[in-house]
DNA sequence: TAGATTGTTAATCGATTAACAATC
DNA sequence: TAGATTGTTAATCGATTAACAATC
C-alpha cells in the first residue's frame, strides 16, 4: 500500500466535519444490512452534492470502486482510522458547574471511545472525590495530572472569566484538542485545535432569525 | 430615519454570527468605559479582518462616523435591535433526560432574555410536575401549548430516534427557529432555521486532530 | 485644515459544484 | 462489452480582504 497518511492538500477542517457525518450514516445503512453505497447516495442523505462527497474522501486515500461505489464496512473502517477512533481517548473535563456535571453523566463520551479520566474543580468540597469513576482533582493540579496520564484532549466547562487560564494550563500540559463551552474566544498556539459550543452566541442567532420572520409576518 | 430594516443583499449566516460576537465585545468594552471603537480595534480581539467588521455592520446600516469609529452604547443597542434581543422570547425545551435537565438549570438563558417557559417530556412520572417555574407537558401537548403561549423557539433534547418526530411537531406548532442537541440532521422547511450542536461529530473532529498530532510527533 | 476611519467597490482567496476521462 | 460511478481537473460561486473615495 503506497503511503497516503498525510495529506496531500490541506484539508478543510468542513471536510473533517462532514466526515464524521457520512460516518453516523454508514453505520445505519450497515445496519440495514447495505453492503455497498454511492457518493449519490450518501450526498441526498444530507442535502450535498456527490461531488463534494467524493472529494472529502480522496483528501485521504482511494476507498471507492468504479462503476460500483464504497463497499460500507471497508469505508466505515477507514473514516474510523482516519478519524482517529480506532483507540481510546482520555479526556480531561475542568469546571463541575451545572454543565460540567451534566456532561459527566452524558454518555455519549463513552460510546465513541471518548473516556473521562479526570476532572478538575477548584471547590474543595469537590475535589478528592470521585464522581461515578472519576476522581476530581484541584484545576491547581492540571499540569501534573494530565502529563503523568498523557491525557491528550480536554473539555472546558468553566465561567468564562476562568476560561483563559485553564486553557494556558492545559496547554502548558500539552494537551491539543480542546472543547470549550466557556462563551469567550480563546487564545492558543497554532498547534492546538479548539471547538467551540457557544450557547450564546447560537441562541442570538436564533432569535435574530425569529425577529425576522416576526417582522417578516 | 429612512427605512433600513430589511437587508438589501442576502446576509451569511456567519456575519449574523460574528455580530453577537462584537456585541459580547462591546458589552466589555462600555464596563470599562470606552466611548467609542473602531473597527480595527474590534477586529484585533478576535483576530479578524476590520473590513469584514464594516462590512458585517454595513449589511444593516450605518452605525459609524468617519474618523472616528462607532460609539460604544450606540452600536451595543443597535446590535441588540438587529439581533432581537431587546425582547424576551419563550423557549421551548424537549426532553428531560441529562441534558435537557442540564439546559433547565443552565442560567445562560435567563440571563439573555430566552425565558424557558414550558417543558416536554415523554415520561408519565415527569409530566404534570413544575421544575423550578416551569411546567413540563406531555410531548403529545407540544402543538396547543406551544400555540396557546406563541412560542417561536425551542430546544430539542431526546434522542436521535425520537428527534425528527418531535421536530415535525415544533413546525406544526408554528416554530421557527431551534436549537439541537439530538445527533441528527433535521429535516424542516426553509422558513425553519436550525442550529445544531452536535458533540459527538464535535468531538470527532477533535480526535482526528489529536490523532494528528500524535502521528506527527 | 490634517488625520483618521468609515462605507463600499474591486481583487483575492477558498470552497463547492460541474464535467469528464479512467476504469470497475 | 455496456452501464455505472469513481477520482480529479476546471468552472463557478460566495466569502474574505485590500484599496480608496467620502467625510467626520
């Protein structure tokens, strides 16, 4: 197999995203018991073009075949590889508020291979415990903790006047993805990829929409 | 004052974005007293380009004066005006499972002017309760309640299985604009906007991130 | 007035889509 | 082989950025 690990182009971090929708998409269809599906297919599942479909996907590799499309296991493996989600992923949740708990309890961390391995509060009636299995630690302790675990990805889920300096912290930890919820813009090197979840902001942009159609009638 | 109100060109749904982000900016900005700004200095907090400033503002009116910039009080309210925040919307929440119990508590609403005002949920124990003021319904009830209280927003929170059923309700209720958390791509008809936070693709796109970086090292 | 900054047009850039030769 | 669909190049589209006349 000719090495096509990195990629040739760069890559829109959009492909990346939609990636992991044609993902959830193939698991349904092999589910259903589909064995194979074209760009087409997949495409008017999720109102896109074919095209871009089949362009997302040769960023990566060659994993179609002519005249047939993509068998669906085989491309189902493959975005899992590229994707990373082959292994486990430590992550480290700071900030066990009302949304800090909730994502402790949700499960969708641990259905994709995503484990929460610590948590990071600054409240000492928290810290020392363990909540379900896992243990809290003081955000003063982030450093330690997370190199000694080679913990690679962290959530933020703190106000977001603390937001700032718990990403320095978590960077100095050499963590390099984070998801943050803090409603505030975050600053970091180059190598460290952020996502951000602003409640506020999608909920400004939702009632900007409604004003509108409440003018608009 | 010559009628502005409704936009001349087609406007990306990223500009609507980036206003709540200039208005969070300028909230900062008039607590510590700053009179006025300009597009340059609001363009370097979140390293942009102050052309795409103007041009954001420019899609609504003309919020500056030349040479100088724009007054702080005065572009906060304008932003508000434009964004429909100078009123406070009714919200819908669906489903009470972690999340959605999360979201009940979770302040940012109220304190943005989205007032939670009714709750469903498909659970018989649930229904018929009051969690702090707000009462929760049957998910059959979503049409008449949601139409009784003209409510225009909602949350959804159940399940990728149960989200589209669910959402069909919403638009027959007279919806049109929600925000959701179900891991599902939403089908509803064009004067419906929807903005999904999806974290399981969000943290997929971390972990290829991570993964990366890990093979690059 | 001189200096600064807007509002807007034109240029650039990047992402999406169309088209088609390659090939199963 | 004939029909279908990929992988990829070229065309299109839309959003970002540069440039600058207007004007405070």
């Amino acid at each position: 197999m000719k090495s096509q690990r990195l990629a040739r182009h760069r890559i829109p971090e959009r492909a990346i995203t939609r990636l992991s929708i044609y993902l959830r998409c193939l698991e349904e269809l092999l589910a259903d018991g589909t064995l194979a599906v074209s760009s087409q297919q997949l495409a008017e599942r999720f109102g896109l073009n074919s095209a871009q479909v089949r362009k997302d996907l040769a960023y990566f590799g060659q994993f179609g075949v002519r005249g047939l499309g993509y068998y669906t296991g085989e491309l189902k493996g493959n975005l899992e590889r590229i994707l990373g989600l082959n292994q486990q992923w430590e992550v480290a949740l700071v900030g066990l508020g009302n949304l800090g708990s909730a994502l402790l309890n949700y499960r969708g961390f641990r259905q994709r291979g995503f484990r929460l391995a610590a948590a990071f509060d600054n409240d000492p009636s928290k810290v020392g415990m363990r909540i379900g299995r896992v243990p809290v630690f003081d955000v003063e302790r982030i450093v330690p903790v997370l190199k000694r675990r080679r913990i690679k990805m962290a959530v933020i889920a703190v106000p977001a006047a603390a937001a700032q300096a718990v990403t320095d912290q978590l960077v100095a930890a050499g963590v390099n993805a984070i998801l943050n919820f803090a409603p505030t813009q975050l600053s970091v090197p180059k190598r460290v990829k952020v996502q951000n979840v602003d409640l506020s902001v999608m909920l400004k942009t939702l009632s900007f929409y409604t004003a509108r159609s409440a003018r608009a009638s």
